[in-house]
C-alpha cells in the first residue's frame, strides 16, 4: 500500500514538475516587445516600398514583435523628436540628423554605438563603416552618435540644355555666378530656385561660410568654443552673410521663392525657369518626380563656387558627409535593445540602401558596390563626389544647434530676402539665437 501511494505521488510530482518547466516557455511565447520606429520615408519617398519591404520581413522573422512605423515629413521628424524626447517618450529607433543627436547623448537618452561597432556580434558595422564616414558621427569624447545610413553630398545641379542653348558658363567661382545672373534674367530664367517657404537653405548657407570663412571657422562656430561669435567678423559669417545678399540683389532668387515649397521649386525647375537648383544627393528622385528621365537626363552637377576673394576660405570641402542616421534610445531592456540594434543595423545595411541608391533616392554611407547602369548621369557624379570628397562639411541643420539653424534658414537669410533686415540685423538674429543656447545649457 505504502508502494503504491509513494508511486502516486511520484507521478503527481512529475507531472507537477512538467506543467512548472513549460509555464515559462508558454510565458515567453506569448510575450510581445513593440518598437517604434520613425522615419522620414513617406508613401512615394524613393525608400518607402523598401521599408515597408523589410519591416514585413523583420515581423516574420520576430513573430514576437511588433513594428509600429511612424513615417513622417522630414521636418515633422524634427519636431515631433524634439517634444517627445522633452516628455522622456521617444522612438526606440528613429532616424535622426546630427545636430539633434549630439544634443540627445548629451542627456544620455540615446545609446552610444562605439560600443556595438566593436561587439562581435556586429562586425558588419566596421566592415561597412570606414573611420572617416564617423567623422562627424563621433563626439569629442569618442561615442558615436548614430549608426550611419545616408551619405550627404551637395550638388549645385545645372540644366545642361540650357547652358548649351545659351552659352553660358557653368560658374566654377562666386563672380561668374553673379556674373550668370543678368544673362539668365535676359531670357526670363532665374539663376537659382529652392524651397523658400520650407526654409531650404541650410544647404546653401553651408556651402556660403565654407567658401568664406573655412573648415576651422566653421566649426569653432558650431562645435568649437566661439558659439558665439556669429557676429565676429574674424569667424567669417558677417562674410557669408555679405555674400548671400550680393545673390540676392543680383537677383539670383524668382520672384515670389520664399512663397515656393520645395516641391514647387522642382517643378520650376524641371519646367526649365531656373537655371540651377542647390543642394543634396536625394534631389534627382524628386527631379525624377517633377520632369522625368528625360529632364533628369539634361541635369549635371558641379561643386558650389569658390570665393576667390576669401583667403580663409576653403575651395575643395563639399557639403555632406555622414549627416544623419538612426539611433537607439537607451534605457530599453537588454532584449529590446538588442532587437533595436538588429532593426538599425538591417536598416544601415548594403541589402537595403543600394537598391534606393540604384533607384535614385540617395547616396549610400556605406561600401558598396551597384550597378552603375541603373543610376542617371546625374546620380553617378553624385556618387562619385561623395567617394572622391578630399573633406566634408555637414549642412547647417545638421552641425548647427537647432536654434541657431532655424535662426539662420528661418529668419535671417529670407530676412535678407524680403529686404527687412540688412547684413548686420540678420547677422544679430543669429547671434541672439546663439547666446540663448549657449546661456540654457
């Protein structure tokens, strides 16, 4: 009898044990981890069919995670960035320009991937990445910022039809670009169009104090210890500033540009009224948009004109490098995290961008190789100043506190526009922008 009870309870506690062992299987099966991800890839971006192509394969892949995929305007990314990173809410992977991310780790609030570029469970970052493309991804401390993904190249795009039709000179310094302005004037064309009333000019306003002032100055004013010497003429903006409105006087700008978003502006430009279009590598998917292959066909690309009357100015740095990429924000558990990671490092991967790049869309920061028979004229010069670059300098809204940037492209250069401020009032907005920064942190 006693046998047969201690069998029993043999049995029981077996089954007992069995039932406990699985309970935390059946737990982990059925627990969910959400990551949200935002991204400037908008329905009809040249990445959106490849996003939504790869976050389809990654839920597959992770049938224990959900993806929620918070596609928005550019801008919109800013701003929403900005509040939800004040609230202590942000993505847990987000695209992101530099300027905003250096001021992110700052709080700590997102993590620093010098630690994942040497973990070897991801050598594809090194394997990717070379030193030099996490020049400006990298603080002064040595943590690095963002993983990068895009590669940021300027170009001043010129309708090569019309400066054949015309005999014009495509300007290679900053008087024959003034020197252009009255001969395209002469056919009813303007010389340079951009998106005005989306504030498109931190591209240009780049490329002005690079030619003006140089790489040193350039960056004393925006990483260095003279943050605020906008208004100091010894670091060269006063110049650019001087420069900008000589542009603007000349009547380099259409009528009516602070009113053109950027979408208007491509279509002016594809209709063939402006002769030349500044700024970066993802234009010719939004010329492509505007004119098709045919116009995208007519369009060359040179480097913004040297200031040859600049003696501190630097005549080779093209406007670009590693300006933006994704980052994860800390504080996640070491599971979600790591999925985190996986999801940036799919999104920075070869696999994923060289198609966009074949497709127009942008330049890769990475090492790849691509079908160069696939990319327009265009796009190949494009590629081709990014690898040859002798050295970088981000656009103004990615190496600017965002105070300052906004100061500069929102009010001080359509300031110098509409004619309501002068050089040394647009220069003071700038300033004042710089100070307040500086005094909060």
């Amino acid at each position: 009898m006693k046998g047969s009870w201690r069998k029993l309870a043999s049995m029981v506690l077996a089954m007992l044990m069995l039932t406990l062992l699985a309970l935390p299987s059946v737990g982990l099966a059925a627990e969910k981890i959400e990551i949200r991800l935002m991204t400037p890839w908008t329905a009809g971006s040249a990445a959106y069919d490849q996003i939504e192509a790869l976050l389809a394969s990654w839920v597959e892949k992770h049938p224990n995670v959900t993806i929620v995929h918070d596609a928005l305007p550019t801008a919109d990314v800013r701003t929403k960035l900005t509040v939800e990173m004040a609230a202590g809410n942000p993505p847990d992977v987000s695209w992101s320009p530099l300027s905003y991310a250096r001021e992110f780790i700052k709080d700590n609030k997102i993590i620093d991937w010098s630690g994942v570029f040497k973990d070897p469970r991801y050598p594809e970052f090194k394997q990717w990445f070379s030193e030099t493309s996490l020049n400006f991804a990298t603080t002064l401390d040595g943590k690095i910022m963002l993983a990068p993904q895009e590669g940021s190249i300027d170009g001043l795009y010129y309708n090569k039809d019309l400066f054949a039709q015309y005999g014009w000179k495509v300007p290679t310094t900053f008087d024959e670009l003034l020197a252009l302005v009255p001969q395209t004037k002469a056919q009813g064309i303007a010389t340079l169009v951009t998106g005005g009333k989306d504030g498109r000019f931190a591209w240009m306003a780049s490329a002005l104090l690079a030619r003006a002032a140089g790489l040193k100055n350039f960056t004393a004013l925006t990483l260095g210890d003279n943050k605020t010497s906008w208004d100091d003429p010894a670091f060269g903006f006063v110049t650019m500033m001087t420069k900008f409105k000589e542009l603007v006087d000349a009547g380099a700008f259409p009528n009516g540009v602070l009113g053109m978003s950027a979408t208007e502006a491509d279509q002016l430009f594809a209709r063939g009224e402006s002769a030349m279009y500044y700024e970066g590598a993802w234009k010719p998917g939004n010329f492509n948009t505007a004119g098709g292959p045919e116009f995208l066909a007519k369009l060359g690309r040179v480097d913004f004109p040297v200031m040859t009357d600049c003696p501190d100015g630097d005549a080779n740095v093209r406007v670009g490098g590693n300006i933006t990429g994704f980052f994860v924000a800390a504080g996640l558990s070491e599971e979600k995290q790591d999925l985190c990671i996986q999801l940036a490092r799919d999104i920075c991967s070869p696999e994923f961008n060289t198609p966009i790049m074949e497709k127009g869309g942008f330049v890769y920061a990475g090492k790849t190789d691509y079908d160069a028979s696939k990319v327009s004229s265009v796009m190949n010069e494009l590629i081709q100043a990014y690898r040859t670059a002798p050295a970088y300098i981000p656009s103004m809204d990615t190496i600017a506190p965002p105070a300052v940037d906004l100061a500069i492209k929102r009010t001080a250069m359509p300031g110098l526009i509409t004619g309501e401020y002068d050089v040394n009032a647009a220069v003071a907005e700038v300033q004042k922008a710089a100070v307040d920064y500086v005094n909060a942190q």
